[in-house]
C-alpha cells in the first residue's frame, strides 16, 4: 500500500511516496517559490534521474497538480494512476485545543484547521490548501491530519499551563503547545525499540537539535513536557530563535529602539539565537568553523546553545525522577559530534558516558554511549514522513 505524504509550507511543499509493506520511499520531492517567480519542482524517484520542471506555480493547487504529473510520468513516474495512493497524510501545524490525534479529514476538521490559522497564521493556511488540492486532485483518497502539535498535546496540564490569567486559557486556549511533534513521535518511539526499554515505562528525552531545535521528555512514548510553547519560539536556543527570554526584553527593546511589539517578535524569531549572538551564521557548521578560527562571539554563541540544552535535560530528568535514554536527533544532532560532546559533558552527574569513537559518527542510529554508562545515549535519525505515513496507514 502506497502512501503520500504532504508537508505545505507557506510558499513550499515537500512530498515523499512511501511503501508502506516496507517503509521504503518511492519517490519523494519539491515545490518551492510557490506564489513567487520561478517556481521549480524537484522530483527524485528510486533508481532514476532527478526530474526538474520550472513552471509557475501560483498556488497549491497547481503545485499538487504538478506533483501528480510528476508521480504519473512515463519516463521519471513511479505509479501508473492516482488509484494506487491508498491515502495521503498531511502535517498540519496546529488544532488548538480540539485535537491531538491524528484524524481523517472532514469538514469539520478543515473548519477547526481554519478556526486555528491565528495560532498557526504561516502554517495552517498552506496545511489547509494543501489538502483542498489533494482532495480535488484525488476525490474520494482519503486525506489524514497529522498535528505537530499532537505530541505535545498529551503532556499533563502542570506541564503546558503558564501562570498568567487564567481567563486567557478559558478564552484564547492560550497554553503550551509543543511543535516537531511528528520528530518526537517518531524518535522517542524508536529509542524505546533501539536502545531495549520497557515500551511503558522507558524514560526518554529527545534533543531535536536543527536550525528550529526543541526537547522532549516522554514515558512510555507519551510526552511528559517539550520545550516549545504556545509558538516554536519558546525554549533552547536556536538557529535563529531566541528560545526562552524575560518577556520584559520585548517591552525594554521597544521602549529604547522606538520598535512595536511585532518587530520585536520578529527579531526574537528571526535575528536571534546563534546567528544574534554570533553575528556570524545561523548554520553551525559555519559556527564551528568561526570558533576554531578564534571568533569569540562564535563560540559565546555554541556555549550558550549548548549549555541550554543540557540545563533542559536536567530539568526534565527531575520531571521524569529518572532518564533511560537521550537521543540526538535533526540536522545539529545527528551531524555535528562537537555539540553531542559537549551536551554530554554536563552529564557526568547521571553517569552518563560517551565513546568518542562511536560518537565520530554521522547522520545514522548509532549508540554513542558506552556499555558502562548509567544512561544510554545515541544519534537517532528523525523521520518525520515516516511518522505521518505511519499514523495514516493506522487510520486508513
Ligand atoms: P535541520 O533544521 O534539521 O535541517 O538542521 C539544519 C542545521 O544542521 C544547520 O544549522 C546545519 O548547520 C546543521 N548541520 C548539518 N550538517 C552539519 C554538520 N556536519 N555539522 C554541524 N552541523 C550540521
């Protein structure tokens, strides 16, 4: 059984055919500029050459269209018809407080997506196009609703209740939320399986480390706290984002910059974090090389991000009164050996012990504690298409 998975951006979307008798992706692909001059689809399937049409592509509908051509071609194409895509999974950004699991689309469904475009307003508008093109494309696939909120959904109400009037909850659903759910779905249930833990009880925390990165605790696969809030911007440092900060700092910049409060959000979202920090690169690879090459602020920047990671593991290893084991995962975890090493190097206090040779390791599921370690750690891959394919395949 085939199934598609959709994941819109605002002026993107990302797509991946995966078989699901063996979890293998048939094809998989690119819209970008959508809405923009000189859209561009990329479309790479298994065992052929890569397949690039340039043509505009004004909305989502044309981008779908576009992907099913592509899906159907005789020389690039890797199914005969649309009848062989049982379903298609969607990652949408949020559902409020309406919805935490999965679900196959209906128009109620597409009204709360709708109702919820204030909480997701670059998000929930593509997420939504993106299933009104498929659902005209294919009538009668069904189309499934993937949240990235669904993981975070789950952590109890001490966990995702800030102290603020609570009026604000009752009227605004203003609360923690949690976003890369679909990663942390789909690591912390793999961590179970990899490292042997009790797939109950088993204590993890997940570092998604990338450009957005954020950190879970779960038990059992259920999340017991995430990093991120009532948006991605709360919590560890990141690319770009500032993660946790006294909101008085955006009432302090405003006064002294003459900015208005969305400025100031803008700047906290995307001229902060490393790349505010270093003003050198939001990309750590370019961080690492800055560092080595003595640039002070560089360094400032990889020490705060990664003493940010470690004091959230502390945190949530008293949440939990225990870890069994910690998976790096995204772009910084799985790649950059520096940041594991060194998150790892605030751990001594839980046993935990890294082999540098296993840690000398890219972008595969690796174990890069050693057998003596009180707390097993390893690089764990995320696949969040994977994660969608399977929650469709579960509801279709
Ligand atoms: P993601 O958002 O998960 O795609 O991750 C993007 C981040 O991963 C960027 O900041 C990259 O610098 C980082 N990254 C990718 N490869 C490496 C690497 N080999 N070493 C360090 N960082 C890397």
């Amino acid at each position: 059984m085939k199934i598609l998975v959709i994941n819109c951006g605002s002026s993107s979307l990302k797509y991946q055919l995966i078989d699901m008798d063996n979890e293998s992706v048939v094809a998989k692909g690119l819209c970008e500029r959508i809405g923009i001059e000189g859209s561009k689809l990329t479309h790479k399937a298994d065992g052929k050459e890569d397949y690039v049409v340039e043509r505009e592509m004004p909305t989502h509908v044309t981008a779908i269209e576009m992907v099913m051509e592509a899906l159907q071609d005789a020389k690039y194409g890797v199914i005969k018809d649309t009848s062989e895509i049982a379903a298609v999974g969607h990652r949408v950004l949020h559902a409020g407080t309406v919805y935490s699991d999965s679900i196959i689309v209906n128009e109620d469904v597409k009204r709360v997506i709708k109702e919820c475009f204030d909480l997701g307003p670059l998000h929930n508008p593509a997420n939504l196009m993106g299933i009104e093109a498929c659902e005209k494309a294919m009538p009668g696939t069904p189309n499934v609703a993937v949240w990235d909120t669904g993981f975070g959904m789950k952590m109890p109400e001490k966990a995702y209740t800030y102290a603020i009037p609570h009026e604000y909850m009752e009227k605004y659903s203003l609360r923690r939320y949690g976003f890369h759910g679909t990663s942390h779905l789909y690591v912390s249930g793999e961590v179970l399986k990899f490292a042997g833990l009790d797939p109950e009880k088993g204590k993890v925390i997940v570092c998604h480390l990338g450009n957005g990165s954020s950190i879970s605790a779960s038990i059992g696969g259920k999340c017991v706290d995430t990093s991120m809030g009532l948006t991605p911007l709360e919590g560890l440092v990141m690319g770009t984002r500032s993660g946790d900060v006294d909101p008085a700092v955006v009432q302090f910049i405003c006064n002294k910059e003459g900015k208005d409060v969305n400025e100031v959000l803008n700047i906290l979202n995307k001229k902060s974090g490393v790349l505010g920090i270093s003003g050198v690169s939001s990309d750590f690879r370019d961080l690492g090389a800055a560092a080595e090459e003595g640039n002070e602020r560089a360094k400032v920047a990889l020490e705060v991000f990664v003493y940010r990671v470690a004091k959230y593991i502390g945190a949530y290893v008293a949440a939990m009164n225990g870890v069994d084991a910690i998976a790096f995962t995204a772009g910084v975890g799985e790649n950059d050996m520096k940041t594991r090493k060194d998150v790892c190097a605030y751990l001594g206090y839980l046993g935990v012990e890294i082999d540098d040779e296993a840690n000398n390791c890219r972008g595969k599921r690796q174990m890069i504690s050693t057998p003596n370690s009180k707390v097993k750690v390893m690089i764990l891959p995320t696949n969040e298409e994977l994660a969608i394919a399977r929650e469709t395949l579960r509801l279709v």
